[in-house]
C-alpha cells in the first residue's frame, strides 16, 4: 500500500548540488524512519542519511562520508523526505533509493541516478 517515489536526480558537475525529494503515499503510522541509501555498480547499497519522526521530533544521521555536505529533512506533513546534497564529489555517483521503516515494515522507492563529474 505504500509507494515511495524519489525525484530530482540528474548529472551535475563536482562541487555542485542537487536536492532529492522522497513522495511516501499510503498508510504510515506514528514512529517512523526515512532514509537515503545508495549504491554504485559494484558497491554494496550503504546508507547515507536517515531521520526519525517521534511525535513533533525529528532525529537526524548521517554517514561520516557526507557530514557536513548533506542534509536530510521532512516536510511539514512528514510524508516526504528531502536530500539536499552540496560540494557534490564524484565518489557521490549512484543510484539513490528512498526507505521507510514503519512498526517493523520497511518499503523501498525505485531509485533516481545521482551521477557526478569530475
């Protein structure tokens, strides 16, 4: 029932940004999680940012890779989740999918290319 539609990959040369968007449609219930993964070819899918919602509170992370670069937040109807990314790198190049973690059910968007150059 859940549907998870990512939006605003493109190509984009190192140094610059892009912002991801994260559309959840569907049932989601009180304490949940959204993330960005992503996975180069050949590489194992990582996680790369997530945030937690509980109640009015949100709880951010990030993999040590990306501090300081990018920013995960949610809009004021915690159904979507943005990535905004700067001083973009080309080790950045992957397919970025969206996640939702919800009472022990967990839902996957298709993906969206992020692709770098140097």
């Amino acid at each position: 029932q859940v549907q998870l539609v990512e939006s605003g990959g493109g190509l984009v040369q190192a140094g610059g940004s892009l912002r991801l968007s994260c559309a959840a449609s569907g049932s989601i219930f009180g304490i949940n999680t959204m993330a960005w993964y992503r996975q180069a070819p050949g590489k194992q899918r990582e996680v790369v940012a997530r945030i937690t919602s509980s109640g009015s509170t949100n709880y951010a992370n990030y993999a040590d890779s990306v501090k300081g670069r990018f920013t995960i937040s949610r809009d004021n109807a915690k159904n979507t989740v943005y990535l905004q990314m700067n001083s973009l790198k080309p080790e950045d190049t992957a397919v970025y999918y969206c996640h939702l973690g919800n009472y022990g059910l967990e839902y996957w968007g298709q993906g969206t290319q992020v692709t770098v150059s140097s």
